[in-house]
C-alpha cells in the first residue's frame, strides 16, 4: 500500500515555502514521494506541479476521473493509463524533484456556426473535467495528483490579423490628424464627437456637448464661396450666378497642414504583404511594441556597470544597432540634489564621483526599424554631508529618421513667446544645402552669475530683454590684454554661432529662400585709446541683437509676422580696476580679482506696414471696379471659363460660360439700344 504524508500548509507565501521544504525532507527521510500541491485548478491549456522524493523508479500515469453518483468520492489512484486530451511530460529539477507538465492537445477556438470541424470548440465553457496523475512503482501508485480543469474557448475577432494596419491619408486632400482630440487608442475619448471609437450610445451622452474648432476635428469649415453655404435667406441675388459648385476636398484650410507644394507621387513602401520572394524581417515594430535586445531580453534602463549601457538592440529589420552613449559632466547640482541635512565635520564627509544624475535616450525610427539609439548620460561629483536627498533622471525621445524633430515657432508666422529660429548649414549632410537649426541666446544667469557657471536661454520672439553675467579680472589679467580682449569675444561669440535667421515660424531646411543671413557688426570705440599696465580697452562687453519683423497676413484673426533682418553689434569699453570705496587688495595684489559685467540683449521693432503707392482718381471715383472692396468683381467675370479655374471641369464651366454670353447677346437685342434701333429703321423707311 502506497505510504500516506498529510500536512497542513497555510496560505501565505512564505509559509508555503517552508512547507514545501518540510515536505521535501519528509519526503526524502522516509524514501516517499508526494505531489506538492496534490491538488490544482486549471484555467488555461498548461499546468505544472512538482514530484518530491525518491523519483529514481517512478512512471506517470494520467486518466480522467469522476466522482461518485452516491458517495460523491473519487476512487483511489491506478496505474492503469488513459488515452485523454493532454500530453504529459516530466522533467528532472533536482536529484529528488521532477517538473510534471500537462498542456491541452487541441484548440481553444470557439466554433463558427455550422462549423464541422471537430478542432475546436462548440460551447463557450470548452474543457470541464477531472483528471488524476498517478506516480507508479512497478504496478502500484506511490501518491497522486488531481486536476480540476475549467477552461473557456478563446474569443479571437475576426480581423485580428488587420489590427496594426494603419492607413495614411493623403495629406493633400484632407489633413494627417483628423480628429486631433481622440487621444486614447481604441477608447471612447469624452466629447470627442469625431472619435471612431465611441459607439452610437456613447455619442448620445455628449453630442450636445462636443469639442468645438480644430481640436474637436472641425479642421475644415466650407469656404463662403461653396454654393451649398449661401441660404435663400440671407443671399444676394447675384449670388447663384457667381458661387462655386466644389468637391468638399478641394478646400483651402488644408494649406495650414501641409507645404503646398506639387509633388511627383513615387511608389512607396505600404502595408500589404510583399510579392517578392524575400524573406520577411522579423520583430518588427509597430505603436506599442517593447523594444528588445539581441538575446530578445527587454531593453530596459540599466542599473550596472557602465559598460552595460552600450547594449545591442535589435532594429526591428533583421539587424541590430549599439546604443552610442556619450557622457557630460553637470557642473550644477541643484536640480538634481533636492534637501541635504547640517553640515558634518570634515571628516564626516564622502565624496562620490562619476555618479550617474540623468540618462537622456534618443530613438531614431523609419519605417517598422530602429535606424539609431543615442544616450546622454550625465554624471556629477556628489559630496556627502551626513546625507544628501538624490533625484535622477531618465527621458525617452523617438525621433523620426536622423532629424531632430524640433517644435515650430508658428505655422506659418512666427507667434510671440516662441524661440527665434536660426541655423548654419549642415556640411556634413552630404552637400545637400541643408541648414541644421539652431538657437540665438542670451546669457541666463544662476547660482553666483559668475559666466563660467551660467546658462544660455534662447531669445523669444518680441520679447525685449537684457541679462549677463560676471567675469573675475585681475591685474595680471589687465597686462595681457590681446588674451582678454579674445577671451571676452569668445564668450560672447559663443552666445551666437549661427549665420542664418528664419524668416517664418515653420522654415524648410532645403529652402533658401526660407532664411536670411545673419549681419554681424563691430563698433569701433568713439576714441583712440592705449592699453595702460593698469587697464585694457576695445573690450566687447556688451552684445546687442536687433531683430526687425513684419506682419505679413491674418490667420484666423492671428496675425503672422515674418522677420526681415536681424543684426548683431558689439558695445566696446575699458576695463580697469575700482581702487574706491576702502578695498584697495585688487590694486596691491595682482593676483586678487575683481568682477566686471558682460551682458546681452535683444530688441524687437516692428516695420510699418507699405500702404503702397498713393490710389488713382479713377480708382477713388469708380470703386465699383475694385475687386478687394466690392463683392462683385466685375474684371474677374470671366474667370470661370479660364484654365485658371480649376473648381470643377472644364468642360462645365465652358457651357456655363457660353450660356452667360447667349443670356448677354439676348438682352442686348431686347433691350432699349435695340428698341431705338428697330424704331430708327421704320422712321425711315416711312
């Protein structure tokens, strides 16, 4: 008779540890063997359990069971096997420990209706059963396990296999992002009324309330010229002769979405499955997907060595790429260090270099592939006094191709507030005339505003301001004054590297015409001085930016300024020590230093707008004739049946144009010049 180990195991965790212990060392002192647990519950197509014990002789042996009609009990456990819907397999853990594995041998796909096939599943509740696995000596059972299984058909939709398909419209007939508040994937977003995902029940909660203007998708209102916007109420008479009769698509508001320019459409990659025979590159990525590594691990923040952190990643097109780590040294901690406790004594103190602050990656991405990963790390110096409250940080940017994709400053005029664009050309882009962006700064100070701790902030635009910072000067630095005068001039210089200044807020780097170039000049000092022992003259202390703008059109009441020039200029001055005031050191010591001001600014002015040359007698006596100040624009009547007019066929506006001209010549005949005509002729002849 098989031996009997009962045991009572709690349910924490914890304790079901030790009680597996337990019942691995009773199991081996005893030279039994037990199932642990010795009864499961199944929901999915795999189960496990393990044997314990002296495995050495042990065979397996499955059937299904089924309890008494009248004692309800299940019998006892038999060597005799079964032929069932489960494969069992075992598996060697340990010299007294062996995995036993039971996975479901068919399909847990729910039966279409009318289905013949015997694969799947005809109730949604597809496996309810009892099954028994029996550890056997020879012919006689050592210990057993029971199975309950209780697990339901899969519900697969039918076009799963179309989900990460996405469908790009052609940007020229309606714009990229359609429904720009439908911001959750495949979630009813609330008083989005232009969400697909929202049913019929879920708009009637909030069809009276709906998201108003471009981003509740009213991206394109019908022009005042469709014919389909004029009432019977409140249009002229002339107005049916004059509207326009245009396909919905054909509408101007799409020029704020896209370049306008006209295109030569060349065949591209797509979505479908490829006719050629090449194989098809596997992994690849898609909105969501988790990025992997070469070992197909998943590619995480490390938190080892710093040697970990140039891991390959696979691409997502059957290659890999190594992340490109580049470090810096961050010279101010207060955005990292957020509390310290009191000061401890010297010999208290720790410090700690190399330690990593932040961890910027950069994500460059074409097509379903991973092009380039790049990572700023940066580390800093931290010194411990007593106890520091460290913060670090981490960032993720995907970037599309090898652009950085870098916000506008408007679409298309620059918008007060925004950075001014700049940029130089890119001489690495391969002689493509590309200009790589850039920004104009000023000097930002913090901490001490000494300038070899300061910050740059870009200028804004039409944002006057003024900022600087100060540079310790000795007097050995006052006898070497060629050195000082090119110090001050890089630091200066360095706040501008650029040669060029968009004019718009949204420039194309392959357009030329998009920039301006950048007018550097230096003023000389008004006097001629010499450089004393004791002081130095001709310093660029101050920069000035004079930038010089124009607004060009209205956009939705906005107005949209583009900028014309932008000038940069030097103040020159004389250093020398200041004895004054009771601290002569700097005057004695030559060693001692005393700090003297280098500052920015910038300066925006508007340029009147040209009213153009004064207007003719004729064009103040007959505004009847003006097209920018009549609704009739008697000179443009003619404007339909030209090729100019591409609002619907030519064929139809030519038919309608003839029509216009038969009305003309018949009123012309039945008219009064006609009638005085005819009466003429008979006047006569009488």
């Amino acid at each position: 008779m098989a031996n009997v180990v009962d045991m009572f195991c709690p349910s924490s965790i914890s304790r079901q540890v030790i009680c597996v212990l337990l019942l691995f060392s009773l199991a081996h002192t005893q030279n039994v063997v037990v199932f642990q647990p010795s009864f499961l519950t199944a929901n999915g197509p795999v189960v496990s359990a393990l044997l314990l014990g002296n495995t050495s002789d042990i065979s397996l042996r499955l059937r299904t069971v089924s309890p008494s009609n009248t004692t309800g009990s299940i019998g006892p456990p038999s060597c005799v096997a079964e032929e069932t819907q489960w494969l069992l397999t075992r598996e060697q853990v340990g010299k007294t420990a062996v995995r036993v594995l039971l996975r479901l041998d068919r399909s847990l796909r729910l039966c279409d209706e009318n289905e013949t096939d015997i694969d799947c599943c005809p109730k949604p509740l597809c496996v309810l059963e009892t099954l028994q696995v029996s550890a056997c000596v020879g012919g006689t059972p050592q210990a057993s396990l029971l199975i309950q299984a209780k697990i339901h058909a899969l519900l697969v939709p039918a076009n799963a296999g179309s989900d990460n398909k996405t469908v790009i419209p052609n940007q020229v007939y309606q714009p990229l992002g359609p429904c720009p508040c439908d911001l959750t994937f495949r979630v009813c977003d609330v008083r989005c009324c232009c969400d697909k995902d929202c049913s019929i029940e879920d708009l009637k909660l909030f069809e009276s309330h709906c998201l108003p203007g471009p981003f509740g998708g009213q991206v394109s209102p019908a022009p005042d010229y469709q014919c389909s916007v004029q009432s019977s109420e409140n249009s002229p008479d002339w107005f049916p002769f004059l509207c326009v009769s245009s396909s919905p698509e054909n509408n101007p508001y799409l020029g704020l979405f896209y370049h306008g320019d006209t295109i030569t459409p060349k065949p591209g990659p797509n979505f479908q499955s490829p006719m050629l025979s090449a194989p098809v590159p596997e992994n690849l990525y898609i909105e969501g997907s988790p990025i992997l590594t070469l070992n197909n691990q998943y590619f995480t923040i490390p938190q080892t060595l710093p040697m970990d952190l140039r891991n390959k990643v696979k691409t997502g097109q059957g290659g890999d790429v190594i992340v490109d780590v580049s470090d810096e040294v961050a010279t101010d901690l207060s955005q990292f260090i957020s509390s310290t406790d009191a000061v401890a004594s010297s010999d208290e103190r720790l410090v700690c270099e190399n330690v990593t602050l932040a961890m910027d990656y950069k994500f460059y991405w074409k097509g379903n592939g991973i092009t380039r990963i790049t990572l700023t790390r940066t580390v800093g110096t931290i010194t411990l006094n007593g106890g520091v409250m460290l913060t670090t940080r981490y960032s993720a940017v995907y970037l599309n191709g090898e652009i950085t994709d870098e916000p506008n400053s408007g679409n298309p005029g620059y918008q007060v507030g925004r950075p001014v664009i700049a940029g130089i050309v890119d001489t690495l882009d391969n002689n493509t005339g590309s200009i790589q962006r850039m920004t104009i700064n000023l000097w930002k100070p913090v901490s001490d505003g000494l300038c070899s701790t300061n910050e740059r902030k870009p200028i804004l635009f039409g944002e006057n301001a003024t900022s600087g910072c100060l540079l310790p000067i000795s007097r050995q630095n006052l006898t070497q004054c060629n050195l000082l005068r090119e110090t001050v001039t890089s630091l200066q210089a360095a706040l501008t590297t650029a040669t060029y200044v968009s004019k718009s807020g949204n420039p194309d780097p392959l357009t030329v015409t998009d920039w301006v170039n950048i007018n550097y000049v230096t003023l000389n000092s008004s006097t001629t001085m010499e450089d004393t022992t004791s002081s130095c003259y001709g310093i660029s202390s101050h920069q000035h930016i004079h930038v010089w703008s124009l607004i060009t059109s209205m956009v939705e009441g906005i107005p949209q300024r583009e900028i014309r020039a932008l000038q940069i200029s030097y103040s020159l001055s004389t250093w020398a020590m200041d004895c004054g005031g009771g601290d002569v050191s700097p005057c004695v010591d030559p060693m001692e230093t005393q700090l003297f001001p280098i500052t920015s600014s910038v300066t925006f002015t508007d340029i009147p707008i040209n009213t153009g040359p004064p207007k003719t007698r004729f064009q103040i006596n007959f505004t009847e004739y003006d097209c920018s100040r009549n609704d009739v624009c008697w000179p443009e009547l003619a404007f339909p049946i030209t090729k100019y007019y591409t609002g619907e066929p030519y064929s139809q506006s030519l038919a309608k144009g003839l029509i216009l001209v038969f009305f003309f010549i018949t009123a012309s005949i039945l008219g009064t010049p006609w009638r005085q005509i005819r009466q003429a002729w008979n006047s006569a002849n009488l």
